[in-house]
C-alpha cells in the first residue's frame, strides 16, 4: 500500500514544500520592512519648543537608505485643547529653512497621547505620539529633507515639541514674523512598518504547511 502511494505522496510533499517556502519568504518579507525606527532622535528632558498655532516647528533628517515611512511618532508636552495634528514634509530648498511642500496629512484627535514617565525642567509631562500614515511618504537615500509636526489647538492653548540633543541642524519658523532658529533639534521617530496583510498571509502560509503535514502522517 505504501508502495502505492509513493507518487500522491511525492506530490503532496512537492505542494507542502511550496506553500513553506512562500510562507516563510513571505514572513521574511515582512520582517526585513520592519526595522525598529529607520531614523531617531529621542527626546531630551531639558526644553521643547512651541509647535501649535502661528508657530511651527520644522527638523531635518537624512536616511542613509531609501525608505517608505508610513509611520511617525513624537514627543512633546501638552497645554491642553489638543484636537489633532499636521505631520508634513518638506525639501530642503529652502537651505536653513524648509523649502518646497512635498506631502501633509492631519492627524485627529490625540494621536495616541500617552505619559513618557518623564517630565520636562519646569515639571511638566512629555507625551509619546504616534501616527499611521494613509498616505506613506517615500525618502531617498542621501536626501536632507525636513519634518514638521503643528497641533491644532484652541486660541489660547499651546503644545510644545521636545527637544533632543540627536541631529544635525534644523530650523523653527514663526508664520506671523518670520524669524528662525537654527540648531533646533527635537524629537521624532520615522517608522517602516509592513502591512498586517503581510504577515498574515506568511502565517496562512505556514499554517497550511502544518496542516498539510498532519494529513499526510495520518494516511501511512
């Protein structure tokens, strides 16, 4: 009987062995697009600067490999009517400045709001936040460009980006004087995260593979 079987069996180990090797190339897939933070600069519990209202805070960032970021998180101290956010990005054109827009999207709500643990030098809480992109903003390698991230709060409330003591240069711009700071540098992460359809289809895979292997044990 065994005999009998070998060419059935042979297909099913053929079949077994290609939905492994999708899955586990698949699962490979997603990890290679997941690095912990293709770019950081974490917070610096000595000063922040205020990104909301007429202000807006910009920092320039450098990938030493081409990405597509689809995540941004941030640091920063809330002054309460807090009602969301824009994260932009811009080119360098504008040399110590940003100079053309390239992609903005607003973010709703709290973006995440959560307590670092830390406080600021006048004892005030840092906040974590983290936003999903809709629109994934693709980066060059070897390309300056800048970031900026602008509350939108109530008339009398402020909200302030941490700053960090990572970076280069950098450069805040107030929209009503035009004025700028220079050797600014405040706190953000850039992210690479991999869809989740990604790696549920590497463990549809792999659940398969398992699955199939259990049949083919029970027909002997």
């Amino acid at each position: 009987m065994v005999g009998a079987n070998q060419p059935v069996i042979k297909v099913m180990q053929m079949k077994i062995a290609t939905i492994l090797s999708l899955g586990t190339l698949t699962v490979s897939i997603a990890r290679a697009n997941l690095p912990p933070g293709i770019y950081t600069q974490p917070y610096y519990t000595l000063g922040n600067y205020t990104s909301s209202g007429v202000y807006k805070v910009y920092d320039d960032f450098t990938l030493a490999s081409g990405a597509t970021i689809n995540q941004v998180d941030w640091s920063g101290v809330d002054g309460g009517g807090l009602t969301g956010f824009t994260v932009s990005f811009w080119d360098a054109s504008g040399g110590i400045l940003p100079g053309a827009l390239l992609a903005s999207e607003v973010v709703a709500g709290s973006a995440g709001e959560t307590f670092s643990g830390d406080v600021d030098n006048h004892g005030a809480p840092i906040y974590n936040y983290s936003a999903t992109l809709a629109s994934p903003f693709s980066a060059a390698a070897g390309t300056q460009y800048f970031l900026s991230v602008v509350a939108n709060t109530g008339s009398e409330a402020t909200w302030s980006w941490q700053s960090s003591v990572v970076g280069n240069s950098a450069a805040g711009a107030h929209e009503s004087f035009g004025y700028d700071i220079t050797g600014l540098n405040v706190a953000f992460t850039l992210e690479s995260v991999p869809e989740p359809g990604t790696v549920t289809l590497g463990m549809f895979g792999v659940s398969l593979c398992l699955f199939g292997r259990r049949r083919l044990l029970k027909s002997f």
